[in-house]
C-alpha cells in the first residue's frame, strides 16, 4: 500500500494560511477600548507637551466627525513647518499625519 505523503503537506499548508488569514482578521476587527473625550484646551496643552518633549504618547483619533470609530497611535509627535501634525508609530516605523479635528485623547506613555 502506498501512502501520497505531498497530499498531507499540501492539506497542513492550506490549514496554516486559513489559521494566519483568521488570525489577521482578528486582529484587525478588534476593538478598540474607549477612552475618555479631552476638551480642546487639554489637548493643546498635551499636544505642546508632547511636541517641545519628543517622548511617546498614546493618541486616539475618530475616523471621521460623523463616525464613532476610533484609531490609536503610539508614538512620538512632531509638527512640519507648514503646521501638519505627524507621528512615527513605534511599532511599524511608519509616519501618520494627524487631522487635529479628530483627535480625542492624548495620554503620555
């Protein structure tokens, strides 16, 4: 009796890309916890902090002004000559430029 042993490592291959693929999707539907809404003049003030300091800091940012989703960055704020508010994500290196509009909490890490 003869046994197709590549069957098997094509079955184990397939089970491993469908674990990845759930795993991604459940990482990118989690929620994110809800932090409590800073009024303007906190947020200045953290957002000066922050700047002039150049250490992490937590923000959380609404997607959108009619929208209750919300994102989080963690990272370390900057400001580019024509005003724009950027952040370098500490995790993927990547830079996020922020609408300040939007922003509803800035926490010091």
């Amino acid at each position: 009796m003869q046994v197709n042993l590549d069957s098997r490592t094509y079955y184990n291959q397939i089970i491993k890309q469908g674990k990845h693929v759930f795993a991604r999707l459940r990482e990118h539907f989690a929620v994110v916890p809800l932090k409590q809404q800073q009024n303007s003049q906190e947020l200045i003030t953290r957002l000066e902090l922050a700047i002039n300091l150049q250490e992490p800091v937590d923000v959380q940012m609404n997607y959108g002004f009619d929208q209750e989703q919300i994102q989080d960055f963690h990272g370390v704020l900057s400001q580019t000559p024509s005003g724009a508010l950027l952040i370098q994500d500490q995790k993927t290196k990547q830079i996020h430029q922020l609408m300040p509009d939007l922003l509803r909490h800035i926490s010091f890490s």
